[in-house]
C-alpha cells in the first residue's frame, strides 16, 4: 500500500547513490524515472538487471522494472521531484569539477513545472546548491527559484548529502540519518516530504550552504582517521612493532579509538570525489 503524496521522482545519475536512491522510491510504488547519459546502465536498468556491484539491489531493480515503477532513459522527463546524483571529481590542481551538475541541471531545466522540488545529492563544495539555482535561473526564467529575500518561489530547491557505505547500501540507504538543506525553511520542508518516503532515519533540518560542509567535513574526517591508521602501519613496520596489537592497546585508553590500519582510503566516494571548500562568498539567509 503506497504511503506518501509522492507520485514521481526523477533521479538524475544512476550510479552507485543514484540507482540504489530510485529503487527505494520504486519500492515504495513511487514512478521514477532514471534518466543517466549512459545508455548501456539504461539499457541494463530496462531489462530489470543492473550494471553496478551492490548486494540485493539487483533484486529490488528487478521487481520495481517488472512492476512498472522504475524506467530508466537518456533525456529526463517531468517528475515532481528531481534529485541529482551526477559525480563531482576534481579537475586540475585540485579544482572541483562541477560540470556534471551543470549538465545535469540544464538537462532537467526545460521539463520543470510550478511545484517541483530539485535536490542536489553529490558531493559538493560550499556554494554549490546556489550556483545550480543560478544555472537552473538562467535557463528557466519564467520560474521562480529560492533567491535571498525572494516570498514566492516555483521551484525548491534543497542539498541533502548521501553518506551510506557500499555494500550496505540498500539498508543504509533507509536507516541513515538524513542531512536536510533547504535553501529556505520551506524548501526543506518539501525535501523532508521527499526522503519520508522511504528513511527511517532522522531527518536531520539544516541549511544547504551547512549541508555541504557537512558532507565534506564527514569526508575530510574519514579520509584523515584512515590515513591516521595507516600512517601508525607505516611506522610500525620501520620500528619492528606489531600495529594491529598496538592498536588494539591504544584502543584500551577511554576516548582514543583508532581505525584498522588497511589499502587506503577506498570505496566509490571519498577516493573518487572528496569534494572541496567554499569557492564562492556566503550569501544572506532569504
Ligand atoms: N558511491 C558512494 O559511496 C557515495 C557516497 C556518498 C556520496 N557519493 C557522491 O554521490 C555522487 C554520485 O556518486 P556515484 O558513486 O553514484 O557516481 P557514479 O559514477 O557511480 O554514478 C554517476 C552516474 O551519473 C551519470 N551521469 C553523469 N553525468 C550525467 C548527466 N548530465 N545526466 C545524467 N546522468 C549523468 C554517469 O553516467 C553515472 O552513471 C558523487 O558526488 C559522489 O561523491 C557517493
């Protein structure tokens, strides 16, 4: 029995987050519709199989395409919620890469309508969420897009970061908390309507210029613990000292609790798309 006032979503990337994010709205007899510029994961997506590594979701997108919840395709279409989850690299000398969200956004600027709300879900530097609404402005200008000082607006627009682990995706997906940064109080609220239909975890009300540093300061606190671990590995093996029974007595101190040490730093997110500081100058709350 479907539970939420939600009809559609589109999901924008379906990657690692994005695929997994459209199943659980599918599960939840949303209609999504997947859009990714990949045409093989679309093809592989409208046979009901995936093309990504992830434990049961190869099941869920199976039962959600049999059903008629989930389809992917190359070009979006009109949804009531578009959430975007396009990879942020880095490009040279470390700049942040955010010509995918560009894309992504412009992509769905022509099919928005009064009432959408877009959410941004890659990982990004501080500014990020209103540097779309200017891209998403600036194609759209017969749309009013949450801008300082603004009373009315068209379309919300919010940043909720995504933190699962893979492997455990599909469960964490669900019982995670829940970053929320609305760009206004209202946008949040309307970002918040789109998440309750399937977390179980609390949602977390914020700002989306906060949201950001967030999700980079949750990245940035990995990165650096498993480096920290990694680091005591190195030194030990110089010193003809066994790490793992180090740890394992530093570990005996009340408030020291150091990672194992392992490869580095891997996985689909933290390697890939570590994100960045603040590129653009804070703006004033609307
Ligand atoms: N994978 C993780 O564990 C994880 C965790 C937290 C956050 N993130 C962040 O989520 C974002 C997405 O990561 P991912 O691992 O899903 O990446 P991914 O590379 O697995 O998937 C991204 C998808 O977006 C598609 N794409 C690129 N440009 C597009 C466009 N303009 N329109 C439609 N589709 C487009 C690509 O073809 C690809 O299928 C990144 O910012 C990443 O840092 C990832």
């Amino acid at each position: 029995m479907k539970k939420s006032n939600l009809n559609s979503v589109s999901v924008i990337g379906l990657g690692y987050i994005g695929l997994p994010t459209a199943a659980m709205f599918a599960s939840r007899q949303v209609k999504v519709v997947g859009v990714d510029i990949n045409r093989h994961a679309v093809d592989t997506i409208n046979e009901g199989k995936i093309h990504i590594v992830e434990p049961e979701l190869d099941m869920i997108v199976h039962a959600a395409v049999t059903e008629g919840y989930l389809r992917a395709t190359t070009r979006p279409e009109p949804a009531e919620a578009f959430l975007i989850a396009v990879p942020t690299p880095f490009s040279e000398g470390y700049k942040p890469d955010l010509a995918y969200v560009r894309a992504a956004a412009e992509s769905i600027a022509p099919v928005l309508t009064k009432g959408n709300i877009v959410i941004l879900e890659s990982t990004s530097p501080v500014g990020t969420t209103e540097q779309m609404v200017e891209w998403l402005s600036a194609a759209r200008p017969d749309l009013r897009f949450p801008q300082p000082g603004a009373t009315e607006v068209d379309v919300h627009v919010a940043y909720c970061p995504e933190r699962v682990l893979p492997g455990h995706v599909v469960r964490e997906l669900v019982e995670n908390d829940r970053i929320i940064g609305g760009l206004t109080a209202a946008c949040s609220e309307r970002a918040a309507q789109v998440y309750r239909v399937f977390v179980t975890g609390d949602l977390l009300f914020s700002n989306a210029r906060t949201a950001e540093m967030s999700k980079l300061t949750e990245n940035a606190f990995r990165d650096v613990n498993i480096a920290f671990a990694n680091e005591l590995s190195l030194i030990c093996g110089k010193l003809d000292i066994d790490v793992w029974e180090l740890i394992q007595l530093a570990n005996r101190h009340p408030r020291v609790n150091i990672l194992q040490p392992g490869a580095g730093v891997g996985g689909h997110c933290i390697a890939v798309d570590p994100g960045s500081s603040s590129t653009r100058r804070p703006r004033k709350r609307a």
